[in-house]
C-alpha cells in the first residue's frame, strides 16, 4: 500500500518459518509457497541482531522508522536490549506492535503458537465439524493471517492517535485473542445460557436456514434468512410443511427439521437446477466451489481477486489480491519474497549512509550476511 517495510531475519538459512513453508516439501523454483503472498515488496535484509553492531543497526533505523513488528516470544527483545522501553526512548513516535500467541502477559505468554495450536486451544476447533465427528482444523491459516490483519489495523489506529498525541505506543496482540474474538455469540451464549457452543456441521443454528448440503452432482450452499426469501424457497421447493416456519422465530424453535426437509429436497436436484430456482424465487444459492474452480473464475479474475504478475527473481507468479479496492491508492505488487539478505546493502548505505567498506567489515564480523 506504500509502506517502505523491512523484513529482517537471520544471516545464513534466514527466517525459516517463513522460507520452510511449503506443502510436502515442493519448492517450485526454490519458493516456499507459503511465504509469497506476505511477504510481498518488502526489503530483505540479514541481521544478527544478537550482536552488538546488529542491535546498534537496529537502534539506527528504529529512531527513523514509524513502527517496528516483531513476533519473537514475549520478553526477546528485551532481553537482547530492543525491546519497547529501550527502542521508544531513541524514537518516542515509535509504534511497536508484538505478536505472540498468548499476549506479553498472563499465565500461558510464554508459549509458542502455531496456527493449528491457537485453533486448537480457543476452543475454535471444538465449534468447527460435524457433532459425531472430531474438531477440525480449518486448512487455510486463519490464525496467522487474521492476527497480521489485525495488526495492521491496530498499527493504523496507533498511528492516527501519534498524528494528534505526538507520541508512539507499545501493542500487545495474541493470536489466541483475535481467533476468540472471530468466535461471534460464542461468549454471550455461555454467559446467558450456561452452555457451551456445540459443533453444528453445515448447518447454522443462529440465521435459519443457512447451510451447505449435497446436491445430485456436488454441493451447494443455500440461505434463506430474510422473510421474503424464505417465501421464495417454499415456493421453490413445493413443500407445504416449510411454509409453516414462515416466522423467523417457529424456525428457530424448528431449525432441524427444516434442515432435513431443505436436504431432502435438494438431494434430488441437480445443482444448475438449485441456482435457477435460486434467480426466479430469490433466495441464494451458490455451488461449493474448489480452488481450480476459483483459479480460472471469470468473476474472480476480472476483479484480480487472484491475479498473475511478473516477478523479477521469479517470473511470471499468481497471488491473492492484497485486499485493496481504494480509487485513489490501489496496491501494487512489485516483488514477492526475495533471498536472504539481497537488500543489505540497500537499506544499509541508501537509508543509514553506510560506506561501502562499513558494509564490507560487517559481512566479515557476521553482524550481516546472504
């Protein structure tokens, strides 16, 4: 979106979480597919910054730099000398956000957090699948990504308040925190109710009928929640019996019978004839789509929802869009993930002022490296 950011890792393997990333260990062109889309135009840059002249480079672009990121476990930074009391008192406009699992205090902050983990020790994982069934693990890394999105917004408010307070601040964001807070009525129900959330499969038990169930020759999702769109499904379906749940709170108190008879009906269609039914009635209706199915999608491709570009390391390379709509200030991708340490020299002599001989003894010293 414009940011000037500044990935430093490691001198020598670099940060493997991120480069080691990749499913059954296939790295097509030397990428670890799991680092592309993240890791997009920033700098890469190599930095023991256990070393004294590492923490020294550190401290050099932190007293120029708006906000640092860091997602070491709760007490790193400090413990090398980089952490939020030290870095604000040479830059006091400085925004510092840590991401950990557990947050930077509490009884479980000195854990480490995978996505799979923090999914598993919400209770995410508990509310997710069929009842009969084991918890489930959503595939896609939800609780990575939705706590760098969250991040990012919590790093714009800090932001917004330095513009008026004139000062920085420090952010403690767990990963456990934000996929607690994606789990919606969760909280308010047990509160209220006494109950804990059950795994409801497919079917929605809060906005009657929303569900994906199986058609004749694959699987579609269907909702109804509206009065009116209810209506329309009666009508499409031609079951009488639906039509007595018309008020929203009958469906409620008989949300698994309408369920059976909404899968009873649609078994017995094909999908096509679901999404026409769907247009003439006016209820949704969308087939359950793959990742292929995605991939060659005319709507998706034309909004560049998944779009192609050219790298200059990699050649030509798909991604998801960055989640930029703005008129005025649309993203662009210029590089994804780029090897260990290729902008050292860059970032050192372009933004700190380093002669090339300074860059020179520090890869001699280990203090940077490639």
């Amino acid at each position: 979106m414009g940011a000037e950011v500044i990935h430093i890792e490691m001198p020598g393997s670099g940060d493997l979480l991120i480069r080691a990333v990749s499913p059954g260990g296939i790295f097509p062109r030397n990428l670890g597919l799991g680092a592309v889309a993240p890791n997009v135009n920033k700098y890469h840059v190599a930095i023991d910054i256990r070393h004294p002249k590492g923490k020294r480079i550190i401290q050099e672009l932190v007293s120029i730099s708006d906000v640092l990121v860091e997602n070491f476990k709760p007490g790193t930074f400090d413990s090398w000398g980089i952490g939020y009391r030290d870095l604000s008192k040479i830059n006091k406009k400085l925004v510092y956000i840590s991401l950990s699992g557990f947050g930077n205090w509490g009884e479980l902050s000195d854990r480490p957090s995978y996505d799979a983990y923090a999914q598993g020790i919400t209770g995410l994982a508990e509310i997710t699948g069929f009842k009969e069934a084991m918890p489930l693990k959503a595939q896609a890394w939800i609780g990575d990504f939705l706590s760098g999105t969250v991040g990012a917004f919590l790093v714009a408010v800090a932001l917004h308040y330095r513009n008026k307070a004139g000062e920085g601040q420090f952010i403690d964001l767990s990963q456990s925190e934000v996929l607690i807070r994606v789990m919606d009525w969760t909280w308010l129900y047990i509160h209220l109710t006494g109950k804990e959330r059950e795994r409801t499969g497919n079917r929605d038990y809060a906005t009657v009928p929303s569900l994906i169930t199986k058609a004749k020759d694959g699987f579609i999702a269907i909702g109804a929640f509206e009065k009116r769109e209810f209506i329309g499904l009666c009508k499409a379906t031609g079951i009488e019996e639906l039509s007595k749940y018309e008020d929203y709170t009958e469906r409620l108190k008989n949300a698994d019978r309408i369920y059976e008879l909404i899968e009873e009906w649609a078994r017995e269609k094909k999908i096509e004839e679901i999404e026409e039914l769907a247009v003439k009635y006016g209820f949704m209706v969308g087939r359950v789509m793959n990742s292929r199915d995605i991939y060659h999608d005319p709507h998706y491709l034309s909004r560049k929802s998944v779009f192609f570009y050219n790298d200059p390391i990699y050649g030509n390379l798909v991604q998801p869009n960055p989640l930029s709509s703005l008129e005025k200030t649309p993203a662009i991708v210029r590089w994804t993930v780029r090897p260990v340490g290729i902008d050292n020299e860059h970032v050192l002599s372009r933004i700190l002022g380093y002669t090339q001989s300074e860059i020179e003894e520090l890869y001699k010293e280990g203090v940077i490296g490639k």
